[in-house]
C-alpha cells in the first residue's frame, strides 16, 4: 500500500468518521500548523546540545500528537478521544515556573539568532503561536474542539520562548536585545 493515494489530488481530505473536507479547512489549517511545529521542534532537538531541553522537547512532541489528534477528530466522532488534560497544561506550567526562577534567564526581549539551537527554538515558537491562532478560529467558528488544545499552545509557546533562553544562558551566549548601545523600553518577555 502506497502512501500516494492520490485521494487529495482534488484539494480535499478525509477527517475521522470518512467525511471529506477542503484542505484548506479551519481545523486542517490547525493540525497542519501543529504538525509543522513538531517537525520543527525536532529540527530544534537534533542541533540541541543541552541535554535537559533535548529531553523535555522529545517528551513534548510525543505530546503533539495528541494535540494534534484532538484537533483532527471532530468530538462528535470520536469513539476514544485524543484529548489535551489539564494535568498537560500543568506540566507546561510547572517547567515555564521553573525555568523562569533560574538566575540569568533573560528578563526583557531577546534577539533571535545568537545561538542556533536558540533560534530554532524561536521559530518553533512562532509557529506555536500560528497554531493557536487558527485553534482560536477554530473555537471562535464553533468548531469541536477540545477545550484545552488553546490553554496548551499557549502555554508550550512559552515554554518553547524560555528553552531558547535556557540554551543561551547555558552555553554563554548574550541574546539580549537590549544592552548600552540598544537602549529602549523593556517589553513582554516571551512576546
């Protein structure tokens, strides 16, 4: 069996349950953006040298497919959901809270590009970013869809903001965008 079906040769896909959708479909859109930032997140793992943030971003991504998979399955078809818990968003949380405390994370804008692992990170993170965007769309479309998968983008793109950090702190690197001779007012940190 070929993965060359040719079946979306026409602009549409099958969701789950066999009903057939435009490609460009709100909640193809969404998963779509999920499934580029897995990919990207591992781009970002294999140029990553600190082994901490290597772990935690394999273990997200193993994570992304459930996201991804809750965003895919309509809710009304779904006969075992894939869904995003609560106790993942916690998860988020708890490493964003313990990334935040560590002395010498970046507390104002950063500089994407200082570091390459860092960088990647940074792409990952808009893409995050773009993936809650069409998950809004989504909900705000009245959409099915888990109530979480917004909470969780939301948070992971923090999250992703802060491994960034964490990799240029830890390898030395200055990704400040601030400094004496870029003086300027100080915004969001995570952006």
């Amino acid at each position: 069996m070929s993965i060359a079906t040719k079946r979306g040769d026409t602009g549409k896909t099958d969701l789950i349950g066999g009903t057939r959708v435009s490609k460009a479909e709100l909640r193809i859109e969404a998963y779509g953006t999920v499934d580029e930032l897995n990919s990207m997140m591992g781009l970002a793992r294999s140029i990553c040298e600190d082994r901490e943030v290597h772990d935690l971003t394999k273990a997200i991504q193993r994570e992304l497919f459930v996201v991804s998979g809750s965003i895919a399955n309509p809710l009304s078809v779904q006969k075992e959901p894939l869904d995003v818990t609560v106790e993942m968003i916690e998860a988020l949380t708890a490493q964003v809270h313990r990334i935040e405390k560590m002395e010498g994370i970046l507390a104002d804008w950063s500089l994407p590009g200082e570091h390459p692992a860092a960088a990647a990170f940074d792409v990952a993170r808009t893409i995050c970013r773009r993936a809650e965007r069409h998950a809004v769309r989504m909900f705000e479309a009245g959409e099915d869809l888990s109530e979480h998968v917004v909470a969780y983008l939301n948070r992971l793109s923090d999250l992703l903001w802060l491994f960034g950090r964490l990799v240029e702190l830890r390898a030395g690197v200055d990704g400040r965008l601030r400094d004496e001779a870029h003086k300027g007012p100080r915004w969001s940190r995570a952006w």
